[in-house]
C-alpha cells in the first residue's frame, strides 16, 4: 500500500512544480517594489515550462482500472502549453501611457497569477483523477480561482456581478454533482472509480447509480457549458475582461469534458440506452442554442460564449462515442484516429481553444473609448487599421466554422468523421446543419473586419505580449491545420490507452448482455 | 434477544455518553448557580458581558473588513488543530517514522498540511491583514 | 547531406514568400523582396545540390519517400506531406530551383522600381513552393494541391498588372481554361483512390506495374483514369483544345513567362504524366492519344506562329509546340526523351523570353516585330544570346534542342519502322514542325536583330526604372543594352545551358548518359529500348543528317524572307492572303471557343443566376437558412434574461427534465 502511494505522488511531479510555482507568485507579489512584482509572470511562465517539460518527461501514469490515465501525460504537457499562451494574454500592460490609457486593465498582481496556476494545476488532477473525492477537489480548484478572476480581472462593476453570477450557479452545479458523487458512493459503496466502475458491470441496472451518474453529467455540463447548465455563459464571458474570458472558454472546459469522460467510464461505452439517449439529446440542444442565440447577438464577446456553448455540443459526439473498439463491428478503426471519440474530443479541445483564444485575443488587444472592443461595430474596417490584429481575427473565425486549411476543420473532420463510423448519421447531419447557422455569425465577425469601413475610433492596447500571443494562436490554428496530424496521432495514443483499461471489461458487459437477455 | 453490546450502535456509546454528560455539566451548573447563588442587582452587573470592555453602541452596526479576516485566519489555524488531533493520536500507533515508510509519508503529509496554512499565514501577514492602523 | 533534408526544400521559398509578403508592407523594406527571394530559392537549389552530391545520393536516385508532415488520417484515406525523391524529382528540382534562381535574379533588375516589386517576388516565391511541392510529392493530393497552387500563382502573376483589362482577363481565361483539365485531373485521383486503394503515387505505381508484369485484370475504371488525367496534363501544359490561355498569358511580366509559362509550370503536366506512366500504360490507347495530341498541338502551334507579329506571342505559341513534343515523347514510351526535352527546352525557352524581355525592355514596352529591324548595333549581348537560344530551339545539331528532340523524334520513328505506322506518321509531322520551328524563329530573330536598324519605342513610359537606366545610356534615347548585372549575366548562364545541356546530358555522366541514368531508376522508366535502322544507316546519324538539312532549309528560307529580301516575304504574304489571314486569326479557335462554349455558358449563367436571385437566396437562404434559426434564437433570447434567479430557476428545472425523462427510460426499460 505504502509503495502505491508513493507512485501516486510521483506521478504529481507537475501539479506539485505548479503549486510551487503559485505559491512563489503569491509570495513575490507581496513585494513593495514594482519591479519585483512584475517577475510574477515570468515565475509563472517559468513554472509552466518546467510543469510542461516534467510532464512530458514522465512516464504514464500506472492506476488500476479506470481513469484517463493514458491520457494524462497528454492532458498536462497540453494544459501547460496552452497555460503559456494564455499567460501571455494575461500579461497587463507595462508602459505608463499604456496603463493611462487602459484604467481598467490593472496591473495584475501575485494573486493573480496564483490563482491562473492553481486553476491549470486542477486541470492537470482532474486528468489523472482516480477517485470521487480526487475528481470533486481537482473540478473545485479548477473553478474556485475563475470566479475570482474574472471580479480581478476587470475594474469594472460588470466584471463584479458577472463574478458574482458565476460564483452563485458554479456553487449550484457543484452541490448537484457532489450529490451525485454521494450517490453513486452510497450506490458503490466506494468513492474508487475501479470500484464504482466494478460495481456498475456487476448491476447494470441500478437506479440509485444511474440516478447518481445522470446528476453529476449534468452537474458536470456547467463547466462546459452544456444545456441545461448554459445560462450563465454569455453573461460571466461578457463581464470578465477578454484575457480572463479566454481562460473561461478553455481551461474550466477542458476539466469538465475530462470529468465528463471519467464519469462516463463508469458505465463504459458504448453507453448504456438512456445515458446514450441523455448525452445525444444534450449533445443537440447544446449546439442548437448555442448556435441560434450567437445568431441574434452584435455584441461579439457575447457571440463567442454562443460560440463556445455550441463547440460544446459538437465535443459532445466524441463524448458520446468514446474509445475505439466500443462498438460492435469498428475493429479496424484502432488504427486511425478516425472512430477514437475521446482522441476527437482531446484534439478538437485543442482545435477550438487556439482558435477562441485568437479570437478572444484580438479584442483583448483592442480598445474603444477606454473600453474594450466588443461589438461588430468596434470591429469594422480592422484590416484597415491593424492588419496583423484583423488577419488573426479572420483565421480564428474562420477555423471556428471549421473552413479548411484552419484547425478548426480537421477537428471537425475528426470528431463527425469518428460519429459516422459509428453510425450517428442524424446527430452528424444535425451537427452540420448547425455548422452551418454557425458560418452566420462566423462570417460576419470576419467580414466586418475586412470589408466593412472603420465606425469607431479603435486603439491597440500596449501589451505586446497579448499581441505576440494573438498572432501565436492564429499561426498555431493555421499551422495544426496543416501539421496536426502528429498531434491527432498522440491524442490517438492517449485516447487508445483508455481502450486498452476497458477492452476486457467492455466484452464482459456484452456478454452479460447477451446472458441476460437470454 | 440483541443486547446493546451486540448492536452497533455500541460503538457509539462513549460518544452518546459524552453528550450526555456534556449536556448535563452545563444544565447542573446553570440550574445549581440559579439555586445556590445570591442575587444582587446592579448597572455594571447587568451589562452586557464582553469579556470586560464596556460595551459601545449597537452590535448590529457593520464590522471593519479586517475583522473577517482575522476570523477567517483564526478558524483556518482553528480547524487545522483540529485536524491535528486525531493524527497525532494515530501517528503514535504507527511506531518510530526512522525504519517505517508509512509513518514517514504520514508525517510528510501533516508537514504539506501545515505548510499550505503557512504559507496562507505568510501572505496574510505580508498582505497586512494584522496591521491595525 | 541525407535525403530527408529534402523534406524542408519546399519551406524555403515559402519562408521567402512569407518575408516577401511582410516587405509588401513597408516602402522601406520593398526593395529586400528581390534578394530575399533570389536567396531563398538560390537556397533551395544548394539544399538539392547538396543532397544529389551527397552521400546519400544513391538513395535519393532510387526512390525513398520522405515523410514530412501528417495531415489527414481518415480510415484507409492518408494524405499527408510526404514527398517521393527519385531521379525524375531531382531533374525537375534542378529545373525548377536552378532556372527559379537565374529567372528571380533576372527579374530584380526587370522589375526594378516597379510599385509591385515586392508583390511580384511574394508570387514567384510562392510559385516555387507550389512547384516544389508539386514535383516533390507523393501523395497525389499533396501533387493536386501543387498543381492548385501554381496555378492560383500563375493567375496572380499573370494578372499582376491588375490595372491593364487585358492582363486580367489573360488572368481570368488561365485560371477557367485551367479549371476545365483540373477537373478531370481531380476525378482521375478519386478514381484512383477507389481503385488502387491508396493516393500514394509509389503505391499506386507499384500496383499498376505489378498489374503490368505479373498480369492481372485492368478494370474499365484503371483505363478511365489515364484519361481523366490527361486533361488535367493537357489544360496545365496547354495542348489542344485546352492551350488558348496560355498566348494571352504572356500578358504577365516577362520573367514570370520565362518561369511559370515556358520553363517549368507548363511542364508539370508532362511530368505528371512520366512520373504515372505505369498507370497510364494500363490503357492501350492512352498514350498513344497523348502522342497524337501533342503532335497535333505542336504542329497547329507552330504554324500559328509562322505569321504571329508579336514578340512574345511567337514564343509563347512555340512553347505550346515544343510541349507537344514532350507530349509525343511521353506518348511513345520515350519518357527519357520527353523530359530531356523539358530540361532543355527550360534552358533555351527561359533564355529566349528573357532576352525578348531586354528587347521589350529597352523598347519601353514594344512587343510588335514590324516595327524592329537591326537592333544588334544596340544591344549585341542579347543579340546573340538570343541567337544561342534560337539554334537550340531550332534543333540545329549538336546545340541542346537538337539533342532531346532527336531522341524524341528517333523513338517515335523506331517505333514507327517496327510495324506500328502511326507513330511513324507522328514522327514524320514532327520533322515537318522542326521545318516551321527552324523558320519561325529565325524570322523573327532577323526581323529583329538583322537588315536596317529601325524602332519604334512603346507606350510604357511611367517605368520609374528608365529614369535609371537612361542615366547610364549613351544618349538617353533609344533601345540600350541590359546591364550585365544583374541581367545579362543569368542570360549568360542559361545560355551555355542552351549550348552544352544537351550534349553533356546525353554522353556525359553514366552510361548512357546522365540523362539516362536519372530516369532509369525513377517512376518514368519504361523498359522499352527503341533502335532502328534507315537506308542501311543507323536511324542515329540519320536524325542527325535529316535535322542539319531541315534546320538549313528553314533557317534559309527566314533568312531570305527576312534578312535579304523583305520585300520578298510581302509578295508571298499577299500570294497566300486567305491563308495568312486563317493563321493570323489563330484558326478562329478563340472565336470558336466564344461561340460555342462563352456564350451559352453565360446565357445558362445568367439563367441560373435568376434561380439564384429569387428561389435560392431570396426562397431558401432567406427565410429557411436566415429566418428559420434567428427565429428560435428570438425566441430563446429572454431566457438570457441577466437575472441571476432565472438563471438558478433554468438550471433547476432542466436538472428536473433530466431526471424525469430519465427515471421514464429507466423504468420504460
């Protein structure tokens, strides 16, 4: 016992490395000198550097049973690399005129960028989470941080109440899956995934478990946004200020889909009749909404949120498909990455964060009127005004709608392709359907921003790293366009291990089934 | 027939036990000092019992910030002692930590524990939340 | 240096491209464009070099695939950046890099001083990406997207001077006329995908030479491909029906006509079709129709270009003819041949545009060659080295033309003794093209640069570079010679290439000659060996006898005409007047074309455009697609009231949905 402990902390080399990190960012930004504080972003970018490289260093995760321990190796060299494009959005500026300028981007102090770190450091747990308790902990110190830095990240009154909003229904979704978790405990009897996973083989039928499950998906579905769990997002990512906003979209969602696919693998795929039902039911409204609310809106951050609700949706078929070898008659699809549902929504997790992130980006480096850029209108005519700004925005849209040659449209191509061959031809063809609404209010970000005549005095914001970071992004949602396939490979990898964990468990359930139906 | 002692509940007979006495050490003081005590009236004996200041206008008016969060420093140590009870009463079961890896993660964990409310206690401090100017 | 360094040769230009397009930006920094792109491509030519004298050269001889980057995985469907390096890549890379290089430094004192000097570079860049990567490739999407992609670089290059209609509608006409082959081009790599399973070109060739060798069936589909790519070869290469663009695409800066439209682009479909030979010997008749096209397309060319008066337009048409050859090259098994034409053919073409480029240049912008006469006075550099080119495109032996086209020739005629009469009836219209190429060329070589000297100078005079040029000028009027740097200098070098090529390619460097040797190992090798004999002489020396008398009798005949006896060649014009008007008028073809195809198509455009108007955009995009979604999007926009209780009150009651639908499955079950 005592050597399995110490495999499971070994494991934790990186979490560890970043809650160092956030605590020396705490501590530096004690400091009363100026110039002292503002290392607090190289700490944290040297923090995530390090987290990266360890992670990537290491080997994979041993645990027994469930768990997306294949994955997590992938998840955390991702959530680090990513935390480093986000830090440089976050980056406030550093020029006098700049913060003249700009009154409501304060200087961002220590807690800050502790709380950044800690809410990727609970990314990170969630992917190698093991347990209820694990998994509650991880999702909490992954959104316990968001609510307080969207109140920071904005000097506004907005940013307060939207603090508040988010604070008030993350507390709610939370009670509900933690009363999901106690009731798939009191069903299991263990808070052990393995155990619960075990226990679900054995009684497939158990309404306690089910009812358990069903409570904490949905309870889950608010960090990603999902119907019926959508509410708040158009509201807290148009409060928060757009750096923060692009932390929203990314990194509280990425823990909620890896959540999502640790719950599910309790039950194992293909999934039991009603929680299948549930999920594609869930799956299509959330692309529906998302999509024809982001029709009718001109304020853009709003759009985006619309945006991410409906990205939500379409992830949502990979969750539903799961691993390869889940369903009857895919034996050859091992080998592509194509049919590997989890390996589909890791990439497109990745597809659709560059491209929010861009996107988010632009309008973080823009100003208009002492506030930032936010509707269609604020965006008019940017190629006129700063071509590298509108070029970014431009591909970000683009690869949002998923136009080739972005990223965008090889997640897409992954993630229907993967439902195809498993036979969802509706939810596929509802989910283009929604493709294409979505091209009506993609198109107009992008052609506001080539073709319409500037209408608003637009400045640049004096943060050249959130400019760096912006082009950064678009380059990477272009160049994974193109090169992503080594990357899809490596989803593929960690996305199989989980297979391998399931296969034997997952014929055993076949079996039953056929037993029991004799 | 089942006796107490076979029911599970027996388990939790020394905690029932400690209610209950716990319970009747404060209704025997309170009912004994009612009985046996003399009663004498006065200003400064009916006043408001605050650990000996003189109480100052309502109690329902609106506290310093501050006032929070020390309360909230405090219940973190508070809790943390709390914590630190029944560890040490199993650590000791645990044997000497030289030789016996357990016990040795079981003290490197306390010490991570105390130390995540160190380090709270270092930024509260550096923060100025103990200053009262 | 190893073979998988070839795997960043197409990045080059493209890093080019990019910095050619951020010097777009900046006045300032326009004038690096040209270096940047010179360099890049220069750099690109090294890397090439360095791999073929490397030690791995064998390997880069014989066919190794490179992989590069993995782009689509879908299934058994993989295409990626993965590159198939053999002989016939390292040909095409030397042409492509080594004239790229010579063109680009030619073209940073062509374009000098004009407004779009960094646009122009930013395209040649690209274009030599494309092009790379197009005969780099071994998947044939990753050639399609080459082929797509020079072909979006030709468009913009052509149309480079965007002010002028003419170039636009050259443009225009390229890219539609391109359009039409791409789309056979397209449906040929389906079909082959869906018959040989795969899109690698390796893989594909394998299976078809296997099919070949070992026999085995040769479904209807594997005869339909050869087909469907062919037009795609044709419309890139320009052989009849689909070469009306490629005259009007002389519209664009000369050395990009040097570059893409006689050097290299134009050329890919005859690589294209080399490289799959085996699949396209899958189909009795496929090569032989491409043999039959491209003779028929070289002759048709060629006397087009007997009365043609425009200086580049002479060229361009002879460009259409020499690819016919090439076309018959391929076409009769003669693969080695075909592309030793191609190799050469870009030496001595390149060199010829560029040299009509310094005319042109020096004649503000004159193109028509009646008004010229006796320009070696002014410009003796180009002069001959516009002679060079002439001999070689003549076939005169033992200059470079004459040397591939022999082989070309030569094959077809053994193939034509040996019992298969149309190829010698090709081979015999090939001989009477060499008569008209011999001709034509040298008509316009002495109308040029022989007999009295008269000019008259063009319209360009807003060329901001003849203000420098005309400071170094003796006099400031009138046509001057280039400047030997940086010029004349690449001229030279393309020159010796028009000389000496041939000749060292074919004796020079392996057994049968460098040329030989490259392809043997290549997908182009066919095993045919091809020998003949004619009046008890060897058919070589034959060819060689045959060549020297029609390039005498032609270059004669041009001589007298237009050198010695001008007033001659007037008389025979007005003899022949119906005629000469027939070639004047390109055979009517473009009119034809118009009539035929132009203005149906727009009526049916315009009819179409109505259904657009009212049924699709105003019926189905309007109110299905536009009203339809913001409709509900009306509807659902007051749940997003703001209010923090709605919100708590939605979340609830759709946790309660939930877990009643749920509790109705579970105990529905």
């Amino acid at each position: 016992m005592s050597n399995l402990m110490v495999d499971k902390v070994a494991t934790l080399w990186p979490e560890m490395v970043m809650l160092a990190g956030a605590v020396a960012c705490l501590m530096t930004g004690l400091s009363s000198q100026a110039s002292r504080r503002r290392t607090v972003v190289w700490i944290a970018a040297a923090t995530l550097v390090i987290a990266g490289i360890i992670a990537a260093a290491g080997t994979a995760q041993a645990t027994s049973g469930v768990g997306l321990a294949g994955m997590a190796k992938f998840i955390k060299v991702a959530v680090a690399a990513v935390g480093l494009l986000l830090l440089m959005l976050n980056t406030s500026s550093t020029s006098q005129e700049g913060v003249a300028l700009m009154r409501d981007t304060p200087e961002l102090g220590g807690e800050f960028f502790a709380f950044f770190l800690c809410s990727l450091t609970g990314v990170m747990l969630t992917a190698g989470a093991d347990d209820l308790v694990w998994l509650f902990l991880a999702l909490e110190l992954t959104s316990l941080p968001t609510y307080v830095m969207v109140a920071m990240g904005r000097q506004k009154l907005e940013a307060r109440e939207s603090a508040v909003k988010y604070f008030f229904l993350g507390a709610m979704s939370a009670a509900l899956f933690l009363y999901g978790f106690a009731l798939l405990y009191g069903a299991a009897g263990s808070t052990q995934l393995a155990d619960i996973h075990q226990y679900a083989l054995d009684n497939p039928h158990d309404g306690l478990l089910m009812f358990g499950l069903v409570l904490a998906v949905v309870g889950i579905c608010f960090k990603i946004a999902a119907v019926p769990m959508h509410f708040y997002a158009a509201d807290v990512y148009q409060g928060a200020a757009s750096p923060v906003t692009a932390f929203l979209a990314f990194v509280p969602k990425s823990a909620g889909f890896l959540a999502l696919l640790l719950m599910l693998g309790i039950v194992g795929w293909p999934l039991p009749q009603p929680i299948a039902w549930l999920i594609a039911a869930i799956a299509v409204a959330t692309m529906t909404v998302g999509n024809v609310l982001g029709l009718v809106q001109s304020n853009v951050k709003r759009v985006l949120a619309y945006s991410s609700i409906a990205h939500s949706g379409y992830m949502l078929l990979g969750v539903l498909i799961g691993p390869p070898g889940s369903a009857p008659g895919s034996g050859n699809s091992a080998t592509s990455a194509i049919g590997n549902g989890v390996a589909a929504v890791l990439f497109y997790l990745l597809a659709y964060g560059f491209s929010t992130i861009a996107a988010f980006a632009v309008l973080a480096c823009l100003r208009v009127e002492n506030d930032e850029a936010q509707t269609y209108n604020d965006l008019a005519g940017l190629m006129q005004r700063r071509p590298a700004l509108a070029a970014v925005m431009v591909v970000a849209a683009l690869s949002l709608l998923g136009l080739p040659p972005m990223v965008g449209f090889l997640g897409k191509i992954y993630l229907f392709g993967s439902a195809l061959t498993q036979g969802y031809v509706v939810l596929v063809v509802i989910a283009v359907l929604n493709s294409a609404i979505s091209a009506g209010y993609y198109l107009p970000i992008a052609a506001s921003c080539i073709f319409s005549k500037p209408m608003r005095d637009v400045q640049t914001i004096e943060a050249p790293g959130r400019q760096a970071g912006a082009v950064l992004a678009a380059i990477l949602a272009v160049v994974l366009g193109f090169g992503g396939g080594k990357l899809v490979s490596s989803a593929n990898d960690a996305g199989r291990v989980v297979k391998q964990k399931h296969a034997d468990k997952v014929s055993q359930v076949d079996q039953e089934k056929q037993f029991t139906s004799q | 027939m089942l006796t107490l002692a076979d029911s599970q509940f027996s388990a939790y007979a020394a905690v029932g036990l400690l209610v209950l006495m716990a319970a009747g050490f404060g209704i025997f003081n309170l009912i004994a000092s009612t009985l046996i005590g003399p009663r004498r009236r006065g200003k400064v004996k009916e006043m408001v019992y605050e650990s000996g200041m003189n109480p100052v206008g309502d109690a329902r008016r609106r506290f310093n910030v501050r006032f929070y969060v020390v309360a909230m420093t405090f219940l973190l140590f508070d809790v943390e002692i709390v914590f630190l009870y029944p560890w040490a009463v199993n650590f000791a079961s645990l044997g000497p930590p030289e030789g016996d890896q357990l016990s040795l993660m079981f003290l490197l964990r306390m010490g991570f524990f105390v130390l995540t409310s160190v380090v709270a206690f270092v930024y509260a401090w550096g923060k100025g939340v103990f200053r009262y100017d | 240096m190893a073979v998988e360094t070839l795997k960043f040769l197409p990045w080059i230009p493209l890093l080019g491209a990019v910095l050619c397009a951020i010097c777009c930006t900046s006045p300032a920094l326009r004038r690096l464009a040209g270096a940047i792109c010179v360099l890049s491509v220069a750099s690109a030519l090294a890397l090439a070099l360095g791999v073929y004298f490397g030690p791995q050269s064998q390997a880069a001889l014989s066919g190794t695939t490179v992989h590069a980057l993995r782009w689509i995985d879908v299934h058994s469907f993989s295409a990626g950046f993965s590159y198939y390096i053999d002989g016939l890549t390292m040909i095409m890379l030397f042409v492509v890099t080594g004239i790229g290089a010579l063109i680009a430094l030619y073209a940073t004192g062509y374009m000098k001083g004009d407004r779009g000097y960094a646009r122009f570079f930013f395209g040649v860049c690209l274009f030599i990406f494309a092009m790379t990567t197009l005969v780099m490739a071994d998947s044939l999407v990753l050639l399609y997207l080459g082929w797509e992609g020079v072909g979006l670089c030709s468009y913009l290059l052509i149309g480079y001077y965007y002010d002028k209609p003419f170039a636009v509608e050259a443009a225009k006409k390229a890219f539609i006329v391109n359009r039409i082959g791409d789309l056979g081009f397209a449906l040929g790599i389906f079909l082959t995908w869906t018959t040989f399973d795969t899109v690698s070109l390796h893989e594909a060739i394998e299976k078809a030479r296997h099919i070949l060798e070992h026999g085995g069936e040769i479904t209807t589909a594997m005869q339909c491909i050869p087909f469907l790519l062919m037009a795609g070869a044709f419309g890139k290469s320009a052989q009849f029906p689909l070469y009306v663009w490629l005259p009007d695409a002389m519209a664009g800066p000369t050395p990009v006509s040097a570059l893409i439209h006689a050097a290299t682009m134009v050329t890919s479909g005859v690589f294209m079709i080399a490289r799959l030979i085996p699949i396209f010997e899958l189909s009795t008749y496929a090569l032989p129709v491409v043999a039959i096209i491209g003779t028929f397309t070289a002759l048709l060319a060629a006397t087009i270009a007997l009365t043609n008066n425009d200086l580049k337009g002479v060229f361009a048409y002879s460009t259409v003819s020499q690819l016919g050859y090439m076309f018959l090259g391929v076409g009769v098994l003669s693969t080695t041949g075909g592309i030793f034409h191609l190799f050469t053919h870009a030496f001595f073409k390149a060199l010829l545009f560029l040299t009509a480029g310094s005319v042109m240049h020096a004649l503000a912008g004159q193109l028509d060659i009646r008004t010229m006469g006796g320009l070696r006075k002014r410009m003796p550099v180009t002069c001959w080295l516009m002679f060079a080119g002439c001999l070689a495109l003549a076939g005169v032996p033992p200059f470079s033309g004459f040397v591939s086209k022999d082989m070309i020739l030569h094959d077809a005629l053994a193939r034509g003794l040996h019992g298969e009469p149309l190829f010698f009836v090709l081979a015999i219209a090939g001989l009477f093209t060499a008569l008209l190429t011999a001709y034509y060329t040298f008509r316009l070589w002495f109308r040029v640069f022989m007999g009295p000297e008269r000019f008259e100078m063009g319209e360009e005079h807003g060329h901001d570079e003849h203000a420098a040029h005309d400071e170094h000028a003796s006099g400031g009027h009138g046509p001057h010679e280039m400047p030997w740097w940086p010029m004349n200098l690449p001229l030279v070098v393309l020159a010796i290439g028009a000389i000496a090529a041939g000749i060292l390619a074919e004796y020079v460097g392996g057994e049968h000659g460098w040329m030989h040797t490259m392809i043997e190992h290549s997908t182009a090798s066919v095993e045919h060996e091809f020998h003949g004999e004619l009046f008890g002489l060897s058919l070589h020396s034959v060819m060689v006898v045959l060549s020297l008398l029609i390039a005498a009798l032609g270059i004669g005949t041009a001589a007298y005409l237009h050198w010695l006896r001008r007033d001659a060649a007037g008389v025979l014009e007005q003899k022949f007047a119906p005629l000469v008007k027939l070639l004047v008028n390109k055979y009517y073809v473009d009119e034809l074309y118009d009539l035929a195809i132009v203005r149906p198509l727009r009526g049916c455009g315009k009819f179409f455009n109505l259904i657009d108007d009212y049924l699709i955009q105003g019926f189905l995009v309007q109110i299905v697609g536009g009203w339809g979604p913001r409709l509900v999007g009306y509807v659902l926009k007051p749940s997003q009231s703001g209010r923090l209780q709605s919100y708590g009150v939605g979340m609830a009651v759709g946790v309660v949905i939930v877990m009643v639908i749920l509790i109705f499955k579970l105990t529905g079950n």
